[in-house]
C-alpha cells in the first residue's frame, strides 16, 4: 500500500471500515475500534490514530498539535504530501500498540488538549 500503513493494517482497517458500514445500515452502532495504525510528524505534535480505511478516506482522530483534536476522516494522499521542517514527511510509529479504543483516545486527547498515546 505505503510506507505509511503496511498492507496488513490496510486489510484490517478496510474490514473494520465493512463491518461498520454494514452495521450503519442495520441501524447499528459502530464498532470503537482500537486504533490499527498511528502516524505522526517527526518534527512537530501531529498525529493521527486510524482505525478505518475506505477508497478515499482513513478514518481516525486527527490531531495537527494545535490543541483541538478531533475524530474524522483525512485523505490518505493529504498525510503523504504533509511536509515538515527539514523536508520530513509523516511517519508511522512501528512500536505503537494501540491499549484504549479510538473513543477513550478522544476522550484522553481532548482532556490533553492533544494525542499522549
């Protein structure tokens, strides 16, 4: 897929992003899925956690480090055109081993006023 998700986490966020999709038309409620992937900016506070991928968007709580982080969806081609200082591009922290469901992540960030995890 990417440097930035391998194409085992693709596979799971795309059934994740299924499974509540199907869920949404039963009338169901989503699944709070523990985040699969987590990007950041090496030289700065943004971060993204992802739980769910579809053909144009992840689907994950966004933090840019300005305080107000949010759950929503980010094309995967924006994360791979973020530039930083030094000409670095977002990364994908490979020791990240997700301990909360996206939801208590918001809950966390929003208390924080940003992603701790």
């Amino acid at each position: 897929m990417s440097d930035l998700i391998t194409n085992e986490q693709l596979a799971q966020m795309v059934e994740n992003y299924r499974t509540n999709a199907a869920r949404s038309e039963e009338g169901s409620a989503p699944v709070d899925y523990k985040p699969v992937v987590k990007l950041f900016m090496p030289t700065g506070r943004a971060t993204w956690l992802l739980t769910e991928y579809d053909p144009d968007f992840v689907f994950g709580l966004c933090d840019l480090g300005f305080g107000f982080p949010e759950l929503g969806n980010v094309a995967l081609e924006e994360l791979h055109s973020v530039v930083g200082p030094f000409a670095l591009k977002a990364d994908r922290d490979t020791s990240f081993q997700a301990t909360m469901t996206l939801g208590k992540y918001a809950e966390e960030a929003r208390r924080n006023g940003g992603i701790t995890a």
